[in-house]
C-alpha cells in the first residue's frame, strides 16, 4: 500500500511539471487581471470554511455524547489540522487523538469520531462534486441519479453499518460494542451539514478561480463541484487529507472545460497555497483570541 502510495504520488507530480512545463511561456505571455474583491472574498470565505470544518467535527463528538466545548473543539482541530503536511498521513489525526483526550474525550470516543468525519466528508465531497465529474467526461447530468448517488452514500453512516466495527477483534471491537453512536436523525443532520459545507467551499472556491479569471455564470457549478471532486480523488488515491499533487493534478483536469489551459494549471497549483494561507491565518485567530484570554494555546488546551 505504502508503495503505491508513493507511485501515485510520483506519477501525480511528474504530471504537474509537464503540465508547467508545457504552459510555461502562455503562463507568462497571458493576460493576468486579478480581481482583488474577489481574492480578498476568497480569503475570507476560506478561513470561514475552516472553522465550519473544526465546528462539524464537535458537532460529531456531541452527537456521540461527548461533553466538550466547540471552543475546546476548534482549537484541537485547527492546531492539529497543520499536521496533516508531515510526511506519512496520519499525524493530524494522531494529534488530534491525543489532545481530545487531554480534553476528557475517551480514545475509542475520539478514533471513531475520526472515522465518521472522513466517512462524511469524502461521500459528501463526492455528492456535491458530481456536476464536475460530468462536465469533465461529458455525461448527461441526471438529477434523479444524483439524488440515488447521495443517498446511497448516506446509507454508509446509518448506525447499524457503523455498528458491524464492534466485529474487529481486541479492545477496538469491543470499545465500539459499549459505544454511543449518533442517532440516524443526527447522521443524517450531520451529513447534511456536510453537503453544506461542500456546497459554500465551491462558491468561496468559485470567488477565488473569479479573481483571475472571468468565469461565466453557468460554469460556476460545475466549476466550484470541481474542488469537492479533487479532494474526494485525492484522498481516496493517496489516503492523505491534504492530497499533495494529486488534487492539483485533478483540479486541472476538471477545471479544464471551463478555463484557457494557463488559467487552470495556475488555479490548480496555487489554490494550494491559497488553502494554506486560510489555515495559518485560521489558526492566528485562535491563538490571537487565545492571548487575548490568557489561554496557553496548548496548556489551557486541555484545560476544561
């Protein structure tokens, strides 16, 4: 697993520098005009995004009967989240693991909110970005599939699914047998918050491809569907929530219906860096808001 991983990764990347290679000098000679309404819009709309997505996972530890503050929340996962570039994949979620349970959250508790999470960002990542997937191969859009396709993906978090965990031998099955999961009311709330969360990052991420390009209103689905679609082909390919020139190599090509070929190849690479800079100016604010209240951003952390 781990070498094709690693193949992919190579095979992602080497496409990149061809890509760049091949568009060097139209990227030089295009027509830049940046729209700086729309970039600041852009950098706004992301570090809020950021704190939807700490904010759904209290949301989960809550609905799992845990007792802890969405401040406590936030702040573990914003301060964890940077630990996703570490080589390897797993160090976020390590992280967060171990200062949840600082925080009073049980292990098990904490493992499995985990779990939900990525269950319910990569169905609803893939439900929300399928007018990409069509705009790109050219299929009809069916409405009627695509209502079948997200509710076939909700079914994989109904808690009699989840529950079948309680199988896998040693503490882990068991710690699950004495879990409290969410209620399919609350599943099904959480994954509509998701479907939501992925809806507003294409209209934020719309913004951003908006800043340098003119892009046309009826592309603007299909358009912003495109960076759901790339984090759900490059977690799925690699395993790792960041999807390091997989999801750029994605956004590429799904973008590429609706952008000139330098336009896209520029959105894709640096909506990397863009993402980047939500996340460190997101976590400023916790640590501003955190001095602004005398917390130790890592000591009080734990502290309830």
């Amino acid at each position: 697993m781990q070498k094709a991983r690693i193949a992919i990764l190579i095979i992602a990347l080497a496409f990149m520098v061809v890509v760049v290679y091949d568009q060097w000098d139209k990227l030089q000679s295009f027509n830049w005009v940046i729209r700086k309404d729309y970039l600041a819009a852009s950098i706004v709309g992301i570090v809020g995004l950021l704190f939807l997505d700490a904010l759904g996972w209290h949301l989960i530890l809550r609905a799992m009967g845990q007792q802890i503050s969405a401040e406590q929340s936030i702040r573990i996962w914003q301060i964890s989240s940077l630990a996703r570039y570490i080589p390897g994949g797993i160090w976020s979620y390590a992280s967060r693991v171990t200062l949840a349970k600082g925080a009073g959250v049980n292990f098990t508790y904490a493992s499995m909110s985990l779990y939900l999470e990525t269950l319910l960002l990569m169905a609803s990542s893939l439900a929300v970005g399928l007018p990409a997937l069509f705009a790109t191969t050219g299929l009809p859009f069916s409405p009627l599939s695509s209502v079948a396709l997200c509710l076939s993906l909700g079914l994989m978090m109904h808690p009699k699914i989840i529950s079948l965990l309680r199988y896998l031998p040693g503490k882990t099955g068991d710690g699950i047998s004495r879990m409290t999961l969410p209620s399919v009311k609350c599943t099904l709330g959480l994954y509509g918050y998701y479907l939501v969360f992925w809806i507003l990052f294409g209209v934020v991420f719309d913004c951003y491809v908006a800043a340098f390009f003119p892009l046309p209103l009826q592309s603007w689905i299909p358009a912003g569907a495109s960076i759901a679609l790339g984090f759900f082909i490059g977690f799925v390919l690699i395993f790792i929530p960041g999807g390091l020139g997989v999801r750029e190599s994605a956004l590429y090509v799904l973008l590429l219906p609706f952008l000139p070929a330098p336009v896209s190849l520029l959105i894709s690479v640096s909506s990397r860096l863009w993402i980047i800079l939500g996340e460190l100016l997101s976590l400023g604010i916790i640590l501003i808001y955190g001095k602004l209240v005398k917390l130790d951003p890592l000591k009080n952390l734990i502290t309830k």
